[in-house]
C-alpha cells in the first residue's frame, strides 16, 4: 500500500498512467488518489497531486473515481470546481452524490467566510481558514493506533443509529461574550438538538473505549476565529454588536462524522481525514 509519496513518485505515477493507465492494478491507482490527498494536505507537491488527482477522475474504475470525490476538498478553487462539475456528472451515483455533496460544502463555506470576512479587520485574531470550517463532536488529544483501531467500529455503530438531519447556521457570537470576545462563533437554530444528540452518542462511544469523559458540555457552534491578542480589539467587539441578531448564513444536510487527524503547523493545523461514518 502507498501510504504517502514524494514528488518524485507522483510524477512518476502520472507518467505511468498517462503512458499504459491499466498497467497500474485498479486498487494501486485508488491509493495513489489518496496518496495525492495526503500530499496536498501536508502542503506537498500541490502541482503534482492536483495533476494526478485529474487524471484520475477519469478512471475506468468507479472506486477511484469516488475516491477523487471524496478528497475534492483539497483542492484550490480552480482546480475544484473543475473536477467537481466533471464528477458532479459521472455515471456511478455514488461519484455523483460525493462530488455533489463536495460543490455544497464549497458553497456554504462560502457563506461562512463572508461573514467572517465582515469581522476582519483589527489584528489580534487568528482566523480559521475556510476551508477548515467544521463541528468538533469530540476532541480525542493524541490516540494510540490500536485504541483507533478499538474506535473505528464504535463510532461507527453510534453515528449510524442516528438518521441524517439538516441544520442551519444562524447568529454570530462570541465566548463568553461579544464585548470580551475571545472565540468567535456562528450559532446553530435549526437542528441543535439532533447535533448535540449525535455529539452525545460521539461522547459515549468514546468513553466505553476507555477515553476519560469530556468536562464540558457540546455546545453547537461552527469557530470562526479566535483572539490571540492579550486583550480583545475594541473593534471587533463592535462588529460583533452590530452583527443582526439571529442572521441566517447556510442551511446544511448533516450526513457523516468524519474521524479527522490534526497535524499542528506553525502555518495552521492540517486536517486528514482518516474515516467517515454514514448517517442511516
């Protein structure tokens, strides 16, 4: 298995499956999609990965395909909507629904970002970049690969007992206040409970398997940023004051937890997505 490659080896791919694509097994090509995905997640080889990802989407095989959308989020802009409006239309409906749901992803990330783009301004502030936007149900700190192993099949059981819901994003706040902000937050109106529902049974999941309990409650937010400045900007508490109260900004389908790894870099923290478990 592949697990990760240097430039020299995805340019080597690339001239392979340019040169004879079925020379390379079908289950070898499937890693090298996600060997693609690693590297554009480390911030390796953009040029190389983006290539190869490309002339995988149009694979022969609906499993390489579909692995292509799945990590189409990786992609810089351009080369996203190109991929995904070229998969958006594959044959396979899996393809289709996983480079679909990836176009609605961009989009109301889109939204979020302009509303965190509304706050910007005063210096003092990390933001998350967009493309990071997520819930955290849990955060596990660092796992063992065996107790990941244990993991996998109970959050697996926990999400699939609960059906897939939508949300909306509404209001933008701040803990523990907009006049002393220090995280800044969109909130969630619609489809809170069933949120926090599914976070509980995360939660559950997670302690049977031996992890100490979470101190604090879930509480639904999507981070936008958080100050890094001894004290918060004056103008940005004012920003948020001014912010219209309970303001919808994206309505979302919830349809899978991710177990996402976080690599911390002094650029930002790297997400790879390592499993995704389905709602029913």
């Amino acid at each position: 298995m592949i697990a990760a490659a240097t430039s020299l080896d995805l340019s080597q791919a690339i001239a392979r499956l340019r040169a004879d694509p079925g020379a390379v097994a079908w289950m070898a090509r499937r890693e090298l999609a996600r060997a693609a995905a690693d590297s554009l997640a480390n911030g390796e080889s953009a040029t190389d990965a983006v290539e190869l990802l490309g002339c995988l989407a149009d694979d022969a095989k609906w499993e390489v395909r579909l692995e292509v959308a799945q990590h189409l989020s990786l992609l810089p802009d351009e080369d996203f909507t190109r991929l995904a409006n070229r998969l958006a239309s594959d044959p396979t409906a899996f393809v289709r629904q996983a480079a679909e749901r990836a176009l609605d992803r961009r989009r109301r990330r889109a939204r979020a970002a302009a509303v965190q783009q509304r706050l910007r301004g005063p210096d003092g502030v990390k933001w998350v970049e967009p493309q990071n936007f997520h819930f955290t149900l849990r955060f596990l700190g660092y796992t063992q690969p065996d107790a990941l192993q244990r993991l996998v099949p109970a959050l697996s059981a926990a999400v699939a007992a609960h059906e897939a819901f939508s949300l909306t994003l509404a209001g933008v706040g701040a803990f523990p206040n907009a006049r002393r902000p220090q995280t800044i937050w969109v909130g969630v109106s619609e489809g809170a409970r069933p949120l926090e529902s599914l976070a509980g049974s995360v939660e559950r999941a997670v302690v049977a398997q031996g992890f100490s309990p979470e101190e604090r409650p879930f509480r639904a937010h999507l981070t936008l940023g958080r100050v890094k400045a001894p004290r918060p900007p004056v103008e940005l508490a004012r920003a948020l004051e001014a912010m219209p109260e309970g303001e919808e900004v994206a309505r979302i389908q919830v349809g899978e937890v991710v177990l996402m790894r976080s690599d911390l870099r002094p650029s930002g923290p790297i997400y790879t997505p390592m499993e995704v478990f389905g709602l029913s």
